[in-house]
C-alpha cells in the first residue's frame, strides 16, 4: 500500500499575522484568548470567504486536530490525578462502543497530549463532535485511567511521544479517517511538516504584525543544518479579500 493510501490527507489552516505569527505570546494557549484573537484577525467582523467552512465542504476532514498547547499554558503544571492501582493494561487503544456508535458522532477533535498534561476535556467539542487523545506509551496511567474515567476515547501511537505517522494511520485504519484538518498551531504544524505529512496548507493572512522572538509561528520546529532544504510548495490559489485579508493556498510538494 502506498503512503498516500496508508494515513489521511492532510491540510493545514492556520490564520497568520503578516510576520507569520499564531499566537500573541508564547506563555498564553490560545482558548482563553479567542474572542480577542477573532477581533483582530478579522474573523468575528465576517470575511466574504469562510476558508474554515471551504475546507470543511472541500476536503470533508473527519478530524481537526490541535496540541495540548492551544488549551494549557506552557509551564502550567498539571493538577494531579488519582494513583492508577489497577492491574489491567491502559497503554492500548480506548474506542469505547458507546462513543465510536454514537448515532451523532460526526468526526473528532483530536487533541496530542503524551505528556498527560489535559484535565477538563469536553466530551463534545461541538455539535456532533467528540474529543480524541492521541497518546504514547511513555503517557502515565494515571492520565489514561482520568480519560477512561470520563469515557474519552483515545490512541496509543509512539513511544515517548506521540508519532504522528502511526497516530494518522491508526486514525484511518481504525476510524475510516480519509482527511485530518490541523489547526494547532506552530509546534504540531512543524512536527506534521518535519515528517512529511502535510499536503496542503491554507493561510489566511491578516494585516497586523505580533513581533516576538518567541511568540509561536506557523511552523515552528527545529532550525534546518547545513545541508537541509526547505519543503517546496506550489501555489494553487491566492485570494484578497476585504480590510487587507489575503487567502493563500499550496500544495507541499514531495521531498
């Protein structure tokens, strides 16, 4: 089986300062600061294009996934959790029944969390949307004994930390996955990009610069050596909008 047949498409949107920026800062997630981030991108006012429903009509992605990052701040420690004294093996997939036939299960919000560092998941991340763990094998069983707790389903994939290979594959192979949308940020679109697994990216770009030199960006991962290339693209649309707003499309092109 070829590798574009073994794992799920898959397509970055990410909305982008002009200098490439996600974020505001580096030590606040995203989520507390949304309705503010919405303003000033442009979102909340209302574009002529929604890419966000384009990509959802177009591609039909069955995942949108995110890094534990857009939801907890980076050096926040974790509350702790109940000592794990069972016996029985966690450190295998969780697809409980009762979710995965969920007659209004549409798709999932994948969230990449080895480090076990999530606590209040909603269960459903939206209407017909439930939430999704992906975790290693290095993932504590006290985190994995919370989740099964509260009935969240999720999938063992890598050792230390989450591989996002294995993690894509078992998604298609075990869920019928064909497109995973990704819209977490710099960390988890570098580590896609790094491994090769972005197909298409769509960056919607808005007229403001953050700054920073730590502030998240759109790829972030580590810096290329001597010999590395960058990963090409071909451009398959470019769209102005209203109050400055520019829509860019491309194809990452293979290595």
């Amino acid at each position: 089986m070829s590798e574009a047949l073994s794992r799920p498409k898959v397509v970055v949107y990410q909305v982008a300062s002009v200098d490439g920026r996600v974020a505001f800062t580096p030590d606040v997630p995203m989520l507390p600061v949304l309705d503010k981030w919405r303003r000033i991108t442009g979102e909340a006012a209302g574009l002529s294009v929604d890419v966000g429903t384009w990509i959802q009509s177009t591609h039909h992605p069955q995942v949108y996934m995110e890094g534990s990052g857009s939801f907890v701040p980076r050096g926040q420690a974790p509350e702790p959790l109940p000592v794990y004294k069972g016996h029985r093996p966690l450190h295998e997939d969780y697809l409980p029944e009762s979710v995965t036939g969920h007659p209004n299960l549409q798709g999932w919000g994948a969230v990449v969390d080895s480090r076990g560092r999530g606590r209040h998941w909603l269960r459903w991340v939206g209407e017909g949307w439930h939430i999704l763990v992906l975790v290693s094998r290095a993932t504590p069983a006290d985190y994995l004994a919370h989740l099964r707790r509260r009935k969240l389903p999720y999938l063992v994939a890598g050792e230390e930390r989450v591989n996002l290979r294995l993690a894509l594959e078992k998604l298609g192979a075990l869920l019928g996955v064909t497109c995973v949308c990704s819209t977490g940020g710099g960390r988890l679109n570098g580590a896609l990009l790094c491994e090769g697994l972005v197909d298409e990216i769509n960056l919607l770009v808005f007229p403001a610069v953050i700054g920073g030199t730590e502030t998240p960006s759109l790829f972030d991962s580590p810096d290329l050596g001597r010999d590395g290339w960058p990963t090409r693209l071909r451009l398959l649309s470019a769209q102005t909008l209203e109050e400055g707003h520019i829509w860019l499309r491309y194809e990452v092109l293979p290595g």
